[in-house]
C-alpha cells in the first residue's frame, strides 16, 4: 500500500501566476519526504474553479511519476472554508457572545425599570386600618425622597437601555453581514477537489521537489492607458501601459511573480477541413435582369461571403518586475506595465459633413517594443483630464491617431450644398450631376494662427461606365486624381502639409492656414457623370 500525504492548497505557497484574458494560470512548488516504493501526494481543496485538464506536475529528485489523477471528495464546511471564511467564522462568534451578553444586559435593565414603575404605581393602592391618612412632615418628606430617586434612576436606566440597544443593533447587522459574507463565499458542494500525484523512488528515504501547474477560470486582464499630452514640448506624450487584474478563484495570491499574457489556451481546437469547389451550369432557366439596372456601392461590411477580420496581437507576455498581491476579492487591481515617452504630431481636424466641432489630434507612432491591445485610454491634455476613448490593438511601428477634444475657438459653418445638372459629349449625351459643397472656418483666437484640416466625401467609382471629376480645390502634384484612389504609406510623422490631398478612403483632406481672426470659404466642387437611363445610389462604406 503507497505511503499517503496530504496538503491543503492553500498551506502551498502560489510562486507565480500567468494571468490570461479568461483565465489564470498558478505554478505552486513544495517538498515531500519520499520512502522506497510507491508514494501518493495528495493536494486537498483546489481552487472550485480549476481546469482538470491543464493539470501539469514535474519535479526535482531520485523519484519518477507514474500517475496524475483530478478527482472530487465528499467534504465538510470547515474543510472548504478558506482562510478569508475561517477568519469571518471567528469573528462571527465573537460577535453572536458580544450580543448575548448585551441581551442579558437589555432583560436585567428592563426589570429594573418594570420594578420601580410597580412600586410608583402601588403607593396609590396602599389601604390604611384606620380608614383615614393624615400626611405628616415625615411621609410627606419620604414621598419626596422617593420620587427623587424614582425619577433619577428611571432616566439613568432609560437612557442605558437606549445605548444598549443601539449597540445591540449594530451587533446585528454586523451579524447578518458577516453571515451574508460567508453564504455569498460558501459555494454550496459538499465536495472537495483534490489532485493525486502517485511517486516511485528506489531510493529508502529521500525528498523531492514537486512543481505543480494548473490554470482556473474566474481571472482575467484587461489593459487600459493613461495618455498625458503636453502641448507645450515636442515629446509631449506619455503613455502608461496598465494591467487591470481581477480573481475570484477562492484563495489570495500573496507575493507572487506575476505575467499578464495575451495567448488565448485552446483545448480540443482543430484544423477545419475544406470541402471540394465544384463549377457548374445552374439547374433550370436563367433569367436576364432589365438592362437598365441601378448602379449601388454597397456596405463591405454588408458583404456576402466577408467576415469581419479583427486583428489581434498574440503570445506576448508581459513580465511586472515587482511580487505583487492580488485578492480573491474579484476587485480591480491596476498593475502599471510600462510608461512610454511618445512624440507626438498635434494637428486640428474638421469632419464637418458629420460634426461642426474642430477636434485636436495627436498622430503617434508606437516606437516602443510593447504591443499595445484593444483597451480604454483616458486622455490629459496639460493636465486637465479631457476624455475616454477606446484605443484599437497597435502594434510596435505603427500609427495611431488620438483625439484630444474640442477647440472652441475655432468656428466652422457647413452650408447647404448645391446641386445642378449638365450635358455632356456629342454623342453619348452624358448627364453630369455638379457638386457644390461650401465650408466657412473662422479662428477666433486673437493672437494665434491655426492651420486646420477639413475632411469631406469625393465620390468614389465602382463601374467604369461612372466618371467622377473634381473641379475644386486643386489636389497637390504630389498626388495626382486618379478618380480610383491612393494609399498613403507609412511615413514618419510630420505636420500636415497646407494644400488638399486624397486620403486612403477616397475622402478629401484640404488642409488651410487663418490668422488670428480670420474667416474664410473654402469651396469641394465635383462633378458625377453617368450615361443616358443609367440611375446611381450613394452608399457610404464604412471603415473600422
């Protein structure tokens, strides 16, 4: 029969922690006293929240393992119960004597109360023998005497009885609040989870070093930043990268080595297989549509056939240098990964066709060898808090851009647009439907120019039979009108040249300098010619 030794988990220090998006996993390390033969090591009360199957044990010493089983016990409450319960427990009962010595002292006090009002009410109930009373100095003294006294220990007694019963109270609540903490702890199973490790040595007596690894849901991370602009300093930026880490898997980790890691555990994931395409006639008549069609630019993401693609940074791991202690408490711990000094380029911009507010931008490159995920960033402009924005996943190199707010202090007016029609070629009879959209910007500050870029649609064409012509503004020789559209490539930051440009969604992007004061029009004239039947519908395509 193999020798038996039991731990309790919680006896078993957590040396490190890797803290995943849903889950977390713990490495604990102990050791056992071995005897020739076969050994069982059993580790009791695992967290109720442990994966079975990531159960991973390896060691240091002269024994080998043979057997590694996950399995669940018939148990008590004092078994389960945590340190956190145990703690609770005995203060509980310290509580619940606390309350019944007050008790006592509520029934004592409350008969002496019941005994002085008998003994007033009684005096007016004496009979005399001699049928009359004659009220004397002595009685008539003795009668005062008494209700002197009645009167001083019925509010003396009154008024303890009043702070006893508010302390008793408050003993209560705290009673139920405490019987609430340890109900809310309690899962309810009557069952413990323990993790059986069988060993074989040759050796008569030796020890071992056991590491054990197992991963529990109810722990997850997720990142948020603090980002600081100074826009008084070219390198005004500074970013604090944070780990949000949250545990509710029963049982603190105290001083551990702590990663928070981006990996995603699959268990069971497989290749799909891909099926043969076959091409084909179809079965049956084939219709032909009306040849007088409507042209539509439909939504991609409305697209038959094209799942939305998310791009996320994967199997990084971020190591916090510092031990640090996260409560099974379930509350937010905010662990700082890192803090980057960023140069940013801060520019205005206007998207008046969707809000007449001018926002200040700052363009950012991530020039850190940190990926940046998905996360909430709240915003701090010269150190007045401005805004919470949701930053994408950006990865080391690459660019993103962060509003910053509104400045009040520059006015745009987006006016109506105006619209005509005209004829064109001598034998097609093209029509051509012109575009005339206005935009006044006004700076009202007094003693500051500002260099300001409007963004606004230029149609873009998805048939060749579609022509689009931009008449105004001039777009820079730089980038010449291909009515298809350019991209832009990734270059180092600079400030936004004056002029107008195509940017990568077909939209443009006229950048223009005012002077303190100043107040201009600025006018996007386009022209849309489509052949003679032909009808068109304007889509936007959204971009994420």
């Amino acid at each position: 029969m193999p020798r038996e030794q039991r731990f309790t988990a919680r006896d078993i220090p957590v040396n490190s922690v890797t803290v995943f998006s849903d889950r977390a996993e713990l490495r604990r390390s102990f050791d056992v006293a071995l005897m020739e033969g076969l050994n069982t090591v059993v580790i009791e009360n695992v967290s109720p929240f442990i994966d079975g199957d990531s159960i991973r044990v390896d060691g240091q010493g002269s024994a080998t393992i043979q057997e590694v089983n996950f399995v669940t016990e018939p148990s008590t409450d004092a078994e389960n119960d945590s340190p956190q319960i145990k703690e609770w427990t005995r203060r509980l009962n310290e509580l619940l004597n606390k309350k019944a010595v007050v008790d006592e002292d509520i029934k004592v006090n409350s008969k002496k109360i019941k005994s002085l009002d008998d003994i007033a009410e009684n005096l007016g109930k004496l009979t005399f023998t001699t049928g009359t009373m004659t009220v004397d100095d002595v009685i008539e003294h003795n009668l005062e005497r008494f209700f002197t006294y009645y009167g001083k220990k019925s509010t003396e007694i009154n008024a303890k009885l009043r702070n006893i019963t508010v302390e008793y109270r408050e003993l209560q609540e705290n009673i139920s609040k405490i019987q609430r903490q340890i109900e809310a702890q309690r899962s309810g199973e009557k069952v413990k989870r323990c993790i059986y490790i069988l060993l074989d040595t040759y050796m008569k007596e030796t020890s071992a070093e056991v590491n054990l690894t197992y991963q529990v849901t109810n722990a997850f991370w997720t990142p948020s930043f603090d980002i600081r602009v100074n826009t008084t300093i070219s390198n005004g930026v500074k970013l604090y990268y944070f780990g949000n880490v949250h545990q509710k898997c029963g049982e603190d980790w105290n001083q551990v080595d702590l990663m928070l890691s981006t990996a995603q555990p699959n268990y069971g994931g497989q290749l799909p297989h891909l099926g043969t395409l076959n091409v084909q006639f179809p079965q049956g008549t084939v219709e032909f549509a009306d040849p007088n069609v409507r042209i539509v630019t439909r939504k991609a993401d409305g697209s038959i056939g094209a799942p939305k693609v998310e791009s996320h940074v994967l199997s990084t791991t971020f190591r916090i240098p510092e031990k640090k202690i996260i409560k099974s408490d379930g509350s937010d711990h905010k662990i700082t990964i890192v803090a980057l000094d960023l140069e940013p380029v801060l520019h205005f911009d206007c998207v008046p066709r969707k809000n007449l507010n001018v926002f200040l931008t700052a363009s950012i490159i991530n020039t850190s060898t940190y990926p940046l995920l998905s996360g909430l960033a709240s915003i701090y402009v010269d150190n007045n808090f401005s805004a919470k924005v949701q930053l994408p996943s950006i990865y080391s190199g690459e660019r993103f851009d962060c509003s910053l707010g509104v400045d009040p202090s520059i006015k745009v007016f987006y006016k109506p647009i105006t619209k005509y029609q005209q004829r064109s070629g001598m034998l097609n009879n093209y029509t051509v439907a012109i575009y005339e959209q206005k935009v006044v910007v006004k700076n009202s500050k007094t003693d500051e120019s500002v260099v300001v870029t409007l963004i606004d649609h230029l149609p873009k064409t998805t048939d060749e039979k579609i022509r689009i012509k931009l008449y105004t503004p001039d777009l820079k020789p730089t980038q010449q009108f291909t009515g298809i559209g350019t991209n832009d490539d990734l270059k180092p930051l600079k400030a936004p040249e004056l002029g107008a440009k195509l940017n990568e969604n077909h939209n443009v992007e006229w950048t223009v300098l005012l002077n303190p004061m100043e107040e201009k029009e600025y006018v996007i004239k386009y022209g849309v010619e489509i052949p003679p039947g032909e009808l068109v519908e304007y889509a936007e395509e959204q971009f994420h």
